[in-house]
C-alpha cells in the first residue's frame, strides 16, 4: 500500500472513534491527532492529509469551519443534524472535498441503490405501500437514525412526496392507511449496531430489503476508506456511492 494517510479524528473517545483507531493500521491509515469534547483540534490540523468526525451533531460545525480554513478534506460521520445545523455546515464546506454519508458501509450504500431501483419498478406495478423500520442499541441519542433519514429521503423523490407523508408510528383510530404515507417505526434496545428494513406490502405479496450491520468496524472501515479517497480530491460534497463508484 502506498503512503499511510494522516487522519485527524474528532469524537475520538466515543464508540465510533474507537472503532476507527481499532482498524485504522489495517486500512493504510495512521490517527496522527486524536480530538474529543473540549479540545483544541486548531493545534493539531496541520499535520494531517484529512479530518475524521465522529464527535456529535452540534459539533460538525466547528471542525467543517476549521476543515475550510485549513484547506482540509473532511470525512463526516455524524448523523442527526437539524435542517440549520446541515445548512450552515454545507455552507462551511464549499472550498473543501467532504464525504457526508449517513452510513459508510458497504452494505448499506447497495442499499440505497437497491431501494431506489426497487421503489421505481414497483410505482408501475400497481399500488404497493412502504413502511420503513430501524432499530439501534440504546445509548443511540438520534432519531430515526441518519441510514434510515437517506433511506426515507430517497423513497420521498421516488414518490415525489414531501415530508408531511412520513408517518412516525402509529396509535389509536388511525383510519385506513392511505397510499400517499410512509410508516416510519424506530426501535431502540440493547446492543444493536444498527438494522434497516424497508418494506414493500401490495395485496398478496410483500418484499422486504434489509441490513443488519453485525459491529462498528463496517463504518470505521468505510470512512477510512473515504478518507484516503478525499485526499486530493476538489471541492464538493460527495457520497459513499462516490467512494465505491457506485454511481
Ligand atoms: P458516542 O457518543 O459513543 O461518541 C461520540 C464522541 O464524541 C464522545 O466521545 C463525545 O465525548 C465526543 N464529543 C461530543 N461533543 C464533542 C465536541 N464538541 N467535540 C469533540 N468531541 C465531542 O457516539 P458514537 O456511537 O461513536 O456515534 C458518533 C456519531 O456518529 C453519532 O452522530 C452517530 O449517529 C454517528 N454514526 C454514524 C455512522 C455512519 O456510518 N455515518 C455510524 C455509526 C454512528
């Protein structure tokens, strides 16, 4: 392998920073700085090819300014920001390469596509309604998770709906279902890494695509890869289907 990448890591106490220092040797990648909440990350940013952040969703903010000012690529992994938080950080990156994923593995970004594909074929195929579930461990502080917001954002353009058609949850004299909805239930207990299932329902069949990711390393793995990609790439957002050339 050619050069280790340097990598600035933000969030680098918690579960994802440790999964991504756990195999960050293994993916040609050296954590050259290690940052988590309260230090100073303006000291460290120089000596690196590209920053990491697995921190929180209030906190992208500030690491994508420093990114820009530095001329730094910028790998986010976050999930859970506001529409004014995913504005202004959009806003910041403009100069830099970033690569902003709601999940970096494998798995999923087939998913994505899957999903589309399938969403598209089947709005020919007479009515079929959708219904997505998520479920994470317990410590997970968002909802529903960044996987199933992607997931969801691309069943609203296929179905050209808008968001006041997401239905979260469902409880006392609902009605009937109207086509027009999709059912978004999120499930959160124990350790569950992370599972999604979009589900496909017409009269007398159903079809149901799923991920279940068995540990963190699938995403430390991705977003190592994403870094190493960034490097040298200009200025834009880009995704993991970008990444894996996927598109
Ligand atoms: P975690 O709570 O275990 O770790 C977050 C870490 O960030 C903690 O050590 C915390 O102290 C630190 N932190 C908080 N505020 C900070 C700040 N202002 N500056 C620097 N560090 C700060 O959470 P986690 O499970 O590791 O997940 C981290 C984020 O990554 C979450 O937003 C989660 O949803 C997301 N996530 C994304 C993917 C993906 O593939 N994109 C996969 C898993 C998790």
């Amino acid at each position: 392998m050619s050069q280790p990448i340097r990598i600035l890591l933000n969030g680098a106490k918690g579960r994802m920073g440790q999964a991504i220092i756990h195999v960050a040797n293994d993916e040609g990648a050296v954590i050259a700085g290690t940052v988590d909440q309260g230090d100073n990350a303006s000291k460290l940013i120089n000596d690196v090819d590209v920053v990491i952040d697995f921190s929180s969703h209030n906190a992208t903010l500030g690491i994508a300014q420093l990114c820009a000012q530095n001329k730094k690529p910028l790998v986010i992994g976050t999930t859970g920001h506001t529409p004014e938080e995913k504005n202004a950080i959009a806003d910041a990156i403009k100069g830099i390469p970033v690569v902003w994923a709601g999940n970096y593995s494998v798995g999923v970004t087939l998913l994505n596509a899957l999903v589309r594909q399938a969403t598209r074929a089947l709005n020919q195929a007479g009515r079929w309604d959708i219904e997505v579930t998520e479920m994470h461990h317990r410590h997970k502080k968002d909802a529903p998770s960044g996987t199933a917001d992607t997931l969801l954002k691309i069943l609203m353009e296929e179905r050209k709906l808008a968001t006041d058609a997401l239905k979260h949850g469902r409880s006392g004299i609902t009605g009937e279902r109207p086509l027009g909805e999709i059912g978004v239930h999120v499930l959160r207990g124990g350790d569950v890494v992370g599972d999604h299932t979009v589900l496909f329902a017409a009269e007398g069949e159903r079809l149901e695509l799923t991920h279940k990711a068995a540990n963190r390393e699938i995403f430390a793995r991705g977003a190592l890869r994403a870094a190493r990609w960034a490097k040298g790439k200009s200025a834009g957002i880009y995704g993991m289907n970008d990444v894996l050339g996927l598109k």
